[in-house]
C-alpha cells in the first residue's frame, strides 16, 4: 500500500516544465568523452569540486560534472544541446528530477544548479540527513551563532583535558592495544613496530619517532632504523611484538590476537603526545603521570556526569562489514571510543541537542559533530607528517580495529586534522559558500577548467510532502523513505536519475549505524527515526544474492514506473563486476514495466578506490543505463547487433579520447548492451544463451580495442 503524502491544494502558480525529447542525447548522442575527461579531474577531489554533497561521510558519492550531465542529455536531442546545458545555457525550472537512492544527494543537488526541482529519498536516515545538508538553505549568521554558542558552552572543559603539565596543548595521544598472552598472562603491547609516527614521504623525510617497547620512552630515529637504544638504557629493533594476525609474548609464547583478546576488546595503554607550543611548534613526546591522571579525571568525569552527556546506543549486528570488529570483541558502538573522547563528545553533542537556533541550521552543526566522530574514536590512526594527521575509520570499507590507535583533540586547534573546529571551516561554510555561488569543472579545448556563473544557487528550502499543485521554484522535496513506497503522485516526475546499490557485501547500513548510535540522540531532523538501533531496515536493496537484490530493486522501479510520466526517462550508473547482478537488474526493469533504450559508458571514480581496488579487474568505467516505459510509442525493436556495434563503437570513442578503458570496463558494457535484450517484452532468449553470448562477445571486443 502506497504512503500518501499530498498536502491540500495550494493556489501557488504551476511554471511550465522543461521537456524530456521523444529521443534524448543520453540515448544516442552523449558526450562521453567530454564527460570523461571532466569526470577523471574531479574523481581526484570530489570534495574539493563539489563541498556541499561533502559535509558528512557516505560512501561511493559519485561525481557531481557525470550526474549533471546526464540530467543535460536527458532534456536534450544532441551532444552539443546538452553540453550548452552543462555550460549555463539553459534552466530547467519546472522539471522534477527524482531520485529513489539519493545517497549524498549529488543527483539533487546537480539538479537544483540547472534550475530543477529535486526529489530525493533513501531508506537510510544518515544518508537522507547528508542530502538534506547539500541544498537545504541555510542562514550564515544565524550558523555562526550556533557554532559560538557550542565553543562557549564547552571548549574551555575540552581544552582542559588535552594539555601538558606544562600548558600546552596536546594535539594527539598515542595509543596500543594490549592482550594477555594465553599461556603466561604476561601482557603484550600490539605493536607491529616500534616507529609508531613518520613522514607521508618517509624515503624523502626520513626523520621519525620511535616508542621503546620496555619502558615507552620515545626516541627521535629514522623511519628504517635498524636498533636504538631509548634514553634509560634499552636497546630494541624496529620489530614489534605483532606479525599478522598474531602475536609473541616476551616469554616467546606465539598465539592469535583473537585467541589471547578472549572475546573482549582489547584494553589500551597511552604511550606518546604529541604537543603544540602557542607558537606552534610541535614535538613528541613520552607520557607522564599528569597524562595518565588527566585520563583518568576524564573517565571520572564521565562517570559523574552521565547524565548530562549524549552517548551512543545500540549494539553491533552480524554482517560483512562489521564481523571483524566483533571478532575483536567490539559489541556496543560506545566500545569504540575512549573514556575522554566519550566525555568530550558527549559534551558537545548535548551542546548541540539543546540549541535554540535556526531548524536549519542547528541540523548543519548537528551533521558537523556526526561527521566529527569519524575522525575521533579508537579506530583511527596516525597517517604521518605532512599530510591530514589523522586516518579516519573508514579507510576501510569494513570495521578495521586499530592497535595503535590515535586519539584527536575533538574540538581542535589551528594544526589539527578532523575536529569540529576545524572540519566546520573545511566543511559547513566552504559548502554554505559553494551552495551560494557554484563552481563547475568544464573541458575548454583540451583542459579541465572550474568556472562560476554556470549554474543557479542551489540552497533550497525543503518540503516532506509533496505540495499541490506541486513544487514550487527553490523548493525540494527530500524524506528518509522506502523508495518503494514514495507516496509521490502518480506521472508527476519527468525524470529519475540515480545510483543504484549495486549487488554487493558492503551494506553501508551497517557502517552507518557507528553515526545512527549518535544521531538518534540528537534528532538532527523531525523525524528523524530514534526509536530503533540500526539503519539496517527491510526493504534495503543491497544484498550479496542475485535473489534478493533483484526483487528489491524490482520494488523500486515499479514505484519509479508509476510516478514517472508516460513520456519520462529513467537513467542511472551501474558497476557490476559479477554477471548475475547484470541479469537480475535487467529482470527487475523488464518485471517493472522499463525497456533499457542505450548503455553509455562513461568515468565513473577512480580505479584506484578503495570499492574498486579489491576486485580482480579494477575499472575506471561506470554502465548509464537509459530506460523509458514499456507503453513508450517510440521504441525501436531491441536488436542485439546494433546494440553491440553502438557499444564498441562508444568504447572505441573514449579510448581514442584518452579516457582510460580496461577489459573489465569492456566486459561490463558489453554484458548490459547485450542483456538489455531482457528487458524487450518481444525476446525470446534465455538469460543464460545471453549471458554465453555477451562473455563471447566481450572477448572479442577486448581482443579488438585493447589489443
């Protein structure tokens, strides 16, 4: 049963909406290369080029010049119409662009640049609560007295305790797991070296700081030495008592980490600071006992004002992304945290709690904290001299736990990486500053240049329910929603365009609960689902079988068929290395009523990323898969031959371009050109005659274009 969310009739005057052609760029003529070449310079600093769909970790946030020009393609006949589109000749006002997994909101807000209205849902609060940050209008002033009324309420106490005895303050402190080892009890600090800080470019700097394992004092060193001997007589190598997954204790007993950890999390000793002169000199340094009193008022602190500090909740599930931390122990999202980063966070999260500011904007400061986190919890480590110190958690795309962990002044100082402070500068005004005034990256002959002017402010006000007649210019419709059930009227979108999940392990739910502990005590916005401990919620379409994903996504596009209008477009990026996601996704647009009309290739991130890297073909490549309705009066019979000639020839384009092409990239075009067939109501073939034919077919192909 579909959710209604209609308002009452409105007397506000309906704009004429943009159209969608009979025959659109993004299915015949798109330019791919062009977009590519634009795509490659952006994939190395999304956050740099696109702040506003930056201001809280999500993960695979796709680049914002692909999403804008796809929306371009769609509402134009050729390349060249919508390549003026991308550069600022044209407003789309009008039209409504919807999008069913809105992840960061780099659809949304794209869409509003052009002049669109922006629907936006997802099934996860945390990834709704980035979306509604990146076109959500705020009030600068009204943001700045909210951040000064944080800073006055409790940075003097956190101040307090990140300092030397002799005043200084201490950036970070450094600290090791231990575990007893099975056989003697004998305690093991898990070190897998002693050099525990180094510089990003150690071979150029070699200077670096080693801990001595006996009596942790700290010893200035290179970054390969081979022994040292520490100031109170011990001499050590750079060989630490960690080699893999395990580790030997100083009787020689060798054991697991996970055996001799028992089920409990490891305990941690502070071993290192590093500290900060007002002049802003740095060294490190060994602890004391004022370091380890100062620990232990925190975790007195703690204790004694419980009551009047934000904590997270909720436990840790079973799943592919978290199985690793739990094996180490971790059980409760609290577990990842010290004793004063839980006092300090839970002070400037009751700050924030009970703000009485603009809605808007004590949301913003709400996602700066949640963003905060990342960078503060025991799963963090030091990245080394020159470059952001601190190597936030989810350098992994699972829930890595870290034996030398690095703990961060939370609210931070002008030499710090990741605190509130500082990430609400990095943040929250270059985002409040970019939605105000965007920049766009465009290719200008041979060069990728970003340019102003292009594009319209994108701050918007949002709506939760879908006004009649509907929305009105500068307004965005944005909910934490099943996209399956919308509750949107029926034909009243032009346009969905979106990413996917794709079939996977990697349930983002999974990572998103670490900021959901949180966020559930904080309420960013009304609504927001505090009555249950996980993201993880029926109806999520990420799934590790062909099964599940499949009739997920199904669900989706049938409500996406029903929204859109008889003339409307679907379009969306996909990047499937397992051929069985390719057929089930194709099963699930044909059983929802879409016939796939083009696959365009174009960049998609870098090869290099983390999602990527850990495939056995890593590609640069994504699939746009361009869909219109079934009942559509102006589609051509799908034909297997045409469909593979247009796909070599689109692959041959961009490799002549310069655009970076693998076999696996090949593979993936070839197999959604050719399966695509699924989803003509007239085909006959089996889905596994056509998965033979496209893996034949794509060899060919690689043998061809590469070589």
């Amino acid at each position: 049963m579909t959710d209604v969310l209609f308002d009452l009739p409105s007397t506000k005057p309906v704009r004429p909406a943009a159209q969608v052609p009979v025959s659109s760029a993004l299915e015949a003529d798109f330019p791919a290369v062009a977009v590519s070449r634009v795509a490659e310079a952006e994939s190395w600093r999304k956050e740099v080029h696109r702040p506003a769909t930056h201001t809280h970790k999500w993960w695979a946030q796709r680049l914002g010049s692909v999403f804008r020009s796809l929306i371009a393609a769609a509402v134009t006949e050729t390349a060249d119409a919508a390549e003026a589109l991308v550069h600022g000749d044209g407003d789309l006002s009008g039209l409504v662009v919807f999008d069913p997994f809105a992840g960061s909101g780099t659809t949304l807000f794209e869409a509003a640049k052009l002049g669109a209205s922006p629907v936006g849902m997802d099934i996860n609060p945390v990834a709704t609560l980035v979306q509604r940050q990146s076109i959500q209008r705020w009030d600068l002033s009204e943001l700045e007295r909210g951040f000064k009324l944080i800073e006055a309420d409790c940075r003097e106490e956190i101040d307090r305790l990140h300092r030397s005895q002799s005043g200084e303050t201490v950036l970070y402190y450094f600290w090791v797991a231990t575990a007893d080892c099975p056989e003697c009890n004998d305690p093991v600090r898990l070190f897998s070296k002693q050099v525990f800080a180094q510089h990003a470019y150690a071979r150029k700097y070699p200077r670096a700081q080693a801990v001595c394992p006996e009596c942790l004092a700290v010893v200035a060193t290179t970054y390969d030495f081979d022994a040292e001997t520490c100031p109170n007589g011990h001499t050590f190598s750079n060989v630490g008592a960690v080699t893999g997954a395990k580790m030997t204790c100083r009787q020689g007993h060798q054991s697991t980490i996970i055996k001799a950890l028992g089920g409990h999390a490891p305990k941690r000793e502070l071993y290192a600071k590093l500290v900060v002169s007002p002049k802003g000199v740095k060294r490190y340094e060994a602890v004391d006992d004022f370091d380890r009193t100062l620990a232990a008022e925190a975790s007195q602190l703690l204790k004694e004002r419980a009551a009047d500090l934000v904590q997270p909740k909720g436990e840790l599930d079973q799943g592919y992304n978290t199985r690793q931390a739990m094996s180490w122990g971790y059980r409760r999202w609290l577990d990842f945290f010290n004793d004063r980063q839980l006092y300090c966070l839970g002070l400037l999260a009751a700050s924030i709690r009970r703000l009485d500011i603009g809605a808007a904007e004590r949301e913003a400061l709400a996602t700066l904290f949640s963003g905060t986190l990342e960078f503060n919890n025991l799963f963090c480590s030091f990245k080394g001299e020159g470059t952001g110190a601190v190597r936030h958690m989810f350098s992994h795309h699972v829930l890595k736990p870290e034996r030398m962990a690095l703990e961060a002044h939370p609210w931070g100082t002008p030499w710090s990486s990741g605190s509130f402070s500082t990430l609400y500068k990095s943040r929250l005004l270059r985002a409040h500053e970019h939605k105000a005034k965007p920049t766009d990256l465009v290719l200008d002959g041979d060069k990728v240049e970003r340019r102003g002017q292009l594009s319209a402010a994108a701050d918007l006000s949002l709506v939760e329910t879908w006004p009649a007649p509907g929305l009105a210019p500068h307004q965005a419709l944005i909910r934490a929603q099943d996209s399956s059930r919308s509750g949107l009227p029926d034909a009243s979108v032009d346009l969905v365009i979106t990413d996917p999940p794709y079939m996977d392990n990697v349930h983002y739910s999974e990572l998103a609960d670490f900021f959901h502990a949180w966020l559930r005590e904080i309420k960013p916005f009304p609504g927001y689902p505090s009555d249950y401990g996980t993201t993880r919620i029926e109806g999520e379409v990420q799934s590790a079988t062909a099964e599940g994903f499949g009739r997920a996504i199904a669900a989706v596009w049938r409500e996406c068929r029903r929204v859109s209008k008889d003339s409307g477009l679907l379009a969306f990026t996909f990047h499937q290395a397992r051929v069985e996601g390719w057929v089930a996704l194709m099963h699930s647009l044909a059983e929802a009523g879409w016939r796939v009309t083009a696959i365009q290739p174009v960049t998609g991130e870098m090869s290099t990323s983390i999602t990527k890297a850990g495939v056995k073909e890593p590609s640069s490549l994504d699939s746009v898969v361009v869909c219109r309705p079934c009942e559509s009066n102006h589609l051509p019979a799908h034909d297997k031959a045409v469909a593979v000639a247009a796909a070599q020839v689109r692959l041959k384009r961009l490799i002549e371009g310069g655009v970076r092409v693998g076999a696996a990239d090949i593979r993936s075009v070839t197999r959604g050109s050719i399966l695509a067939a699924l989803t003509d109501p007239a085909n006959t073939t089996a889905s596994e005659a056509l998965v033979e034919e496209a893996d034949k077919t794509a060899d060919r192909l690689i043998s061809t274009l590469l070589g």
